[in-house]
C-alpha cells in the first residue's frame, strides 16, 4: 500500500488529486492510503513521518510548499516530494529538499500517472523496514538497517544507532518476533544484534559498530549459524 498525504489550500484542485489517485488505483490496482491536509501548517501539526509520498502545492497561505517540506526534510529523509505548482519555476527550488519532480497546474492526469509511476519505482527500490517509536509524545521512524543492536534493560528496550540511541517499553522477545527476517539474532539474553552490522567475532565476544558485546555458551552455536548463513547470503 502506497501511504499519499496531498497537502493543497484550494478545495477543488484537492478534490481532482485526490480523484486522480483513486483512478490510478483502479487502472496500476495499486492499493493507495490518502490522508488529505488542507495547509503546510496542518501537516506540520499533525506529521508522524508514517508517509511514503507527498503531493504538495507550492504556493499556500501562512506556511508554503517549500517552507513546510524543509521542516518535513528535517524530520523524514525518506518521504517522497512531488510539487503541485502554478509556475515552474517555483520547482526548481525543489532540490534543495530533495523533491522527486513537481506537476504544473492545471494538473493532467497523464502528466500525474507519469509521476506517481516514477514515484511508485522509487518506493520500491528504497523499501526498507521500519519501526514506529514513540519519543516524548513524538513519533518517529526508525530505519532498522540503522540499528547496530537492541538491548534490554529492565522493562524497555534501548536501540544503539548510529545516530544515537533510542528508548521504549518493550521486550526482546517482541522484537525478535517483529523483526522475523530482518536478519537479527540474539548473542545472548540482553542483546538483538544486527547481523549487517557485525565487525568481528573473537572467541565470545562480538564486535558490532565498534561496540563489543558478549556471546552467551548457550547462545554462541545459533549465532553463529545465524552470522554464518547471512554472510553466505542465505
């Protein structure tokens, strides 16, 4: 499913985007998730970085395309733009936000299913597994080919990235589950490594993003049959 915020002040040419998605649904039966936004500001209040696209208009009152898409840039770096514009060259200032291509108005619905076509491969090509966190009242997305390891601490769970480190309630044994062929194994009973991310295993230690950890005996032959089977390609 293709997860779509349009994101336009002029009621009428959101109800034609939104028209054109349900039609190119229909024709590529490419299933579409549409949430609708009718300023740069409401989007803002409302982003939980859980969008696969965004179809945005450049020129809108109190917060435009291109001031709302730098503040969604800062916060999701995989999302993709495309611009809805009256004036190209109102677009060429897309780059600076890494925009996938813009469509001038009035909007054809051929020139749109080109750009959704393009929009879809991208998608595809980039798709990655993520996990939703819940950070201070904030949700992000966690890219977890990112995650070096998963430790337990208690009644949460801490997530070493390279980016630093995040902390929920949960368990490993969730996350094992949740992470069932994302090539994650467990060294030992506080650790989830990232198999991608292993360095060097010595005797029972394992190195992961610079980081050294311990192998447990009763964990050390699955683990290695693990490492084994992921470096092999299996």
């Amino acid at each position: 499913m293709v997860r779509v915020a349009v994101v336009e002040d002029d009621a009428a040419a959101r109800r034609q985007l939104k028209e054109y998605l349900l039609r190119y649904e229909r024709e590529q039966e490419e299933p579409i998730r549409i949430t609708e936004f009718s300023s740069g500001l409401e989007i803002t209040e409302a982003y939980t970085a859980c969008y696969d696209l965004i179809l945005m208009d450049i020129q809108m009152n109190y917060m435009d395309g291109m001031q709302t898409a730098q503040w969604i840039r800062e916060r999701d770096q995989t999302v993709i733009i495309i611009f809805i514009t009256n004036l190209a060259q109102f677009a060429i200032e897309g780059y600076k936000v890494d925009a996938l291509d813009y469509l001038l108005k009035p909007v054809q619905y051929f020139a749109f299913a080109q750009a959704m076509q393009k929009a879809v491969s991208r998608i595809r090509q980039n798709a990655t597994f993520f996990l939703h966190l819940m950070q201070e009242s904030r949700m992000i997305r966690l890219d977890v080919s990112g995650i070096s390891y998963i430790e337990s601490q208690g009644h949460n769970v801490v997530y070493h990235t390279g980016e630093g480190t995040y902390s929920e309630r949960g368990s490993l044994k969730s996350l094992e589950d949740k992470l069932a062929g994302q090539h994650f194994c467990r060294c030992n009973s506080c650790y989830l490594v990232n198999l991608a991310q292993v360095e060097q295993v010595d005797q029972n230690r394992v190195t992961v993003s610079g980081q050294t950890l311990q192998i447990s005996r009763s964990r050390r032959k699955g683990f290695m049959e693990a490492l084994t089977a992921y470096v092999g390609g299996e």
